[in-house]
C-alpha cells in the first residue's frame, strides 16, 4: 500500500562516485522533477470533471494543448483520448496513483455522497473488509499489514483496530485504482506505485541512470548493501493483510522513498511469476520527469545503454524523449527550462 510509515525500508548502495552531494546531484546532473503522469482516457472531459469533484484542490487545465488535471503542489496528470477502455491487465509497472487527503474519514463521507466506487480492503477475517486500512489489524515489526498467523496472534491478544488515518482506494474513470491517504497536511497528488520484477536492481537502476540519490551508501542491521551482484532476489514467502485481494499480497521486499520533486514511486515486488507488460498504450501509459538540459541527459543515457523508446520529439513548445525503466515502463524526460 501507498504509505510511507509501516513499511520496510530496503537500503540499496551506489558507489562511492555516484553518491549525490548536498545538491542532490549526480555527476553533475540534477535530479529530475516529476512533471506528469499520462493516462489513456475514452472521455479526458469527464475524467478531469471526475477528479476535480472527488480532489477538491485540483483544477482542469491543459499543457501543450492537451487537456490535464492540476495538483497544488504543480504535478500534472495529462488524458489522452482513445477510442477504446484501455487495458488495465496483464499487469504492468503502473500498479495504481494516489492523493494526499487533509483527512481520509472526511473524503470518505464525500465520495460516498458523490456515489464514488470505494474498493474495499479484505481483512484476513472470513470476507470481512473494510474501506480504510486503519479499522483492521495495524501491521507489526516496522511492516504494513499481518500475516494470517499474525492476525490469530493479534486477536489472541486482544488488538484492536487504531482507528484515524490510513489509506483508501477508489475506482475511478477508465478503471483507475486511485488511493487516498489521511491525515495529511494538504491535498496533492503524492505518489505512483508500481511493481517492480526485482526492486532491488530496479532502485539500483534509477540511481544509475536517473541520479536517484541513494538513503545510504551504508546497510542497515541485519540488510546487505545491494550491488548488481546480489540485488536479484526471491520475493517474500508471506502474504499480509488488510489488501485489496482476499488472501492478501506480498509486501517483502519494497521500496518506500525514490523521490522525483515531492511525488514519491513506491515499489513492490511483482506480485505474479510473470513479467510486467510494456505501460504504452494501457491506462497508465507512462511518467514523465522535468529536466532543465534534455541534450545533456540524451548524452548521458545514450552512454549507458539505456533503451530509448523515442527519441527526440516536440510537446508543444518543449522537448522530449521516451526511455524504457526496468520492468517495462515508459518514463518520459520533458526540457522545462
């Protein structure tokens, strides 16, 4: 789930040269912003009418002629129109986006008003659900959620739900999962979160290739540095609750802080034996960053071999180009200057 408390931090290493300074860059290179997240939409009109009702602080804009949505914290998310609903599955990257809410038991009582389609957690007991994660079994250990062993243990002992603030899930136009989480102290969009085949080598690769700082250049108590050499991991034998399917997901091993500006990706562990689809052309078709000097950045990805999905292009008044990230998702650089 989309929070940042609760949920295991995974330390990864950079080498001593990569290691961002004070400026928080690397060789040179700042560290991109995050600009836009781009979805396939049949109707962008009504979408955008859709999101601005359920996230109040948000207004119906446009960029390079496009129609948008804007947060307050200057993060757009940009509709492409399409003939068809696009595919929400097999599973990309792109699991699902989410909103910061000034209190998340508030903005549920209005999405109900609104008649907005909740999306229930299950909670490990029978078909038991609920809608914010709070009023279930808090998770243990530094780690989001129970196992169902945990939740025996945890009634045993006569735990009870804390109540307050949590997150929550909608459904929202075009089949999107949108998640909210209170109590925070603004409304904005806040994060992406995504699926990763190994996030291990896929944080390594965004501290690489995008200059990603990394939290550390130590390990933790009892965590190995990552390296290329030993970041391929085995996904996490257990489940834990409460999740949006019945038997819960997998939560070991995640990522809980790559950063682009104030919008966060979190990352779990894909959570099937199959290997994320290409996001073009799907609903969440692609990311795209702010940089100030796109010749720059060509120069240094084109160095490390990454894989370009388009080159150089025009959006309006700006340049752009498409590269691919490691589990298939398209991240879009976009020159702001």
């Amino acid at each position: 789930m989309g929070i940042r408390t609760g949920a295991v931090v995974l330390v990864l290493a950079l080498s001593a040269a990569a290691v961002a300074g004070d400026g928080g860059q690397v060789e040179g290179i700042p560290v991109p912003g995050f600009h836009h997240l781009h979805l396939n939409s049949v109707n962008p009109e009504a979408a955008i009418e859709f999101y601005t009702k359920a996230f109040p602080s948000t207004s119906k804009t446009t960029f390079a002629g496009q129609p948008a949505l804007r947060s307050p914290n200057n993060v757009l998310v940009l509709f492409n129109k399409v003939a068809t609903p696009p595919a929400t599955q097999p599973q990309t990257a792109f699991w699902h986006f989410g909103w910061h809410v000034t209190n998340v038991r508030e903005a549920l009582e209005r999405f109900l008003k609104q008649n907005v389609t909740l999306v229930p957690l299950y909670t490990g007991e029978g078909a038991g659900t609920v809608f914010i994660s709070s009023d279930t079994w808090p998770g243990a250990g530094g780690v989001l959620g129970l196992t169902r062993a945990g939740i025996a243990e945890a009634k045993a002992k006569g735990v009870r739900p804390a109540g307050g603030a949590g997150f929550a899930y909608l459904r929202g136009p075009d089949d999107a999962l949108v998640e909210y989480q209170g109590n925070m102290a603004a409304e904005r969009f806040n994060h992406v979160h995504m699926f990763h085949d190994q996030p291990y080598c896929a944080q390594l690769w965004y501290q690489r290739h995008l200059n990603v700082p990394a939290a550390s250049a130590k390990a933790s108590a009892g965590q190995a540095v990552r390296t290329e050499a030993n970041c391929a991991i085995e996904r996490g034998p257990d489940k834990t609750l409460p999740a949006l399917d019945w038997d819960g997901m997998y939560r070991a091993p995640s990522i809980t802080s790559t950063r682009f500006g104030d919008v966060s990706l979190f990352w779990y562990m894909n959570q099937t034996g199959t290997p994320a689809v290409s996001t073009r052309g799907r609903l969440m078709d692609h990311i795209a960053l702010s940089v100030t000097d796109l010749d720059a950045w060509i120069a240094k990805l084109r160095s490390e071999n990454v894989t370009f999905l388009e080159q150089s292009y025009s959006i309006g008044a700006h340049r752009a180009i498409m590269i691919e990230g490691p589990s298939r998702e398209a991240i879009e650089l976009i020159e702001v200057r």
